[in-house]
C-alpha cells in the first residue's frame, strides 16, 4: 500500500472515532483508532522532552495508563527508548532474557500490570520529537510489515496533533481538540513536577537531575502518580531529607 493511501486510511479511520463521539479529532481517537486496527489491547501517548520532566497525554484503558506512568516515573522501558534514539523499539515478549537485564525494573512491573508486548514509537518530524505512541499486547505478539507500517501511519497523526497542525482537508487548526482532550492542564502537570523538583534540589542540596531521580523513586516505592507526588511536594504535604526517608509534614511546612 502505498504512504499516501495509508496516511488517508488512517486519518479516516480516526476521524470515525471522533465522529462517534460527536468531537473534533483528537489524541484519544488516535489511540482508540490504532486499538481497533492492530493486534493490540491498548495504546498511550506520552509528551516527552529533553529538558523538561515528560508526562502522559492520553491512554485508552488502564494497563496503557500504568505503562505510560511506569515509564515515566522509572525512566526506563522502550517509550524512554524510542525517544532518546529516535526509532521504533518493538518488543514482542517482555519475557526475553534480554530486556529482562535492558529493563530490569520496568519489565517485570509491566508484566505485571498485564502487558506482554510493547511497541514504542517516536513521534518524530526531522529532528523534532515532541513524545512517543506506546501499543500493547496481553500475549506474545508480532506486528507484520502492513501492521506495523499502519502503527507507524497512526505515530505521524499523533506528531501532527501534538504539534497543533493541520490534520484536515478544512484547514482547521487542533487548538479546540486539544483543549478538549485536556491538553490545557498539561503545562499545570510539567509545572508542578518541575517546581516540586526544584524544591528538592534545596531540601536535598542536590542537582535538578538528582532532586528528579529521588522524586521518580519515591513515587514508585510507594506506588503512587508522579504528579499527586509532586503536589504533596509543592503543598509542603511531603518533605525530603538528605538523611532520612520523606516524611509527611503535619504542620505544613
């Protein structure tokens, strides 16, 4: 099938999904349209940044939302892949021996969220890549070469919704989409993780990377969302100690 005809396959199938729910296009229709059309349980998307603390837009159904949070609070699983190295990471079985030693943490959480397969894929123009699209299986999966061509079709949707473009043939812009979808309190979201980072740094006498790798951790020591973590943090609810594990503040200070 040829890119062109592809690209327009999809755009249909994902408009479908947002006329369904009576909206304009957005992310979640992505995602709920790759669900549909290839041999998977779940999709998510994740914004991702170099500089900034990366966060989740949008999942279909609860495992995609655990693997979406996973990654992001680990630092580590094939979204974190397919982001720094710009390419696609198929993993077919989380089972294997080797991303068991790649993914020592995160494979064994993600099995037991109930994924089996993961494939990552970087949404990506030229040197830009603003996040990832993260497909799931609950078995031992291979995508074949139309399918995985047609989950790539779905990445470049993805990358042109995030990125505010034009997606159809009105010359509409996304801006109403992605205010739908929640797209307003995303900077809220990367604000506070990023401010309760910052507070760290002076509590703990460490770099923003360091304050950041605690916070991750804590986070998933106690099983909790990064961004309910960095509230705690922000509210003074919750204060870290060079020396001691954080405690939570009874006087609010």
């Amino acid at each position: 099938m040829r890119s062109g005809s592809r690209s327009s396959r999809v755009q249909v199938l994902v408009a479908e999904q947002a006329a369904r729910r009576g909206a304009r296009v957005g992310m979640v229709d992505v995602c709920t349209a790759a669900v549909a059309a290839l041999p998977v349980g779940g999709a998510g998307v994740s914004a991702m940044s170099r500089t900034a603390a990366s966060h989740p837009l949008c999942s279909t159904d609860d495992i995609s939302e655990q693997l979406e949070e996973l990654q992001l609070t680990l630092g580590q699983g094939p979204c974190v892949d397919a982001f720094v190295h710009g390419s696609a990471v198929l993993t077919p079985d989380l089972l294997a021996r080797a991303l068991q030693d790649d993914w020592t943490v995160f494979a064994d959480a993600a099995l037991a969220a109930g994924a089996r397969a993961v494939f990552a894929l970087p949404l990506q123009i030229g040197a830009i890549c603003p996040g990832v699209l993260d497909l799931y299986a609950d078995v031992p999966t291979v995508l074949a070469a139309e399918e995985l061509a047609d989950a790539l079709a779905f990445a470049d949707l993805a990358t042109l919704l995030l990125l505010d473009a034009r997606i159809d043939e009105t010359g509409a812009r996304g801006d109403a989409a992605l205010a739908e979808h929640g797209f307003e309190n995303l900077g809220g979201y990367r604000a506070e993780i990023d401010q309760a980072t910052g507070i760290l740094t002076v509590q703990l006498g460490v770099g923003l990377e360091e304050a950041f790798v605690r916070l991750r951790a804590y986070s998933y020591t106690q099983g909790r969302r990064l961004a309910d973590v960095a509230a705690d943090v922000v509210a003074h609810r919750l204060r870290f100690s060079p020396d001691t594990e954080p405690g939570r503040s009874d006087d609010g200070t």
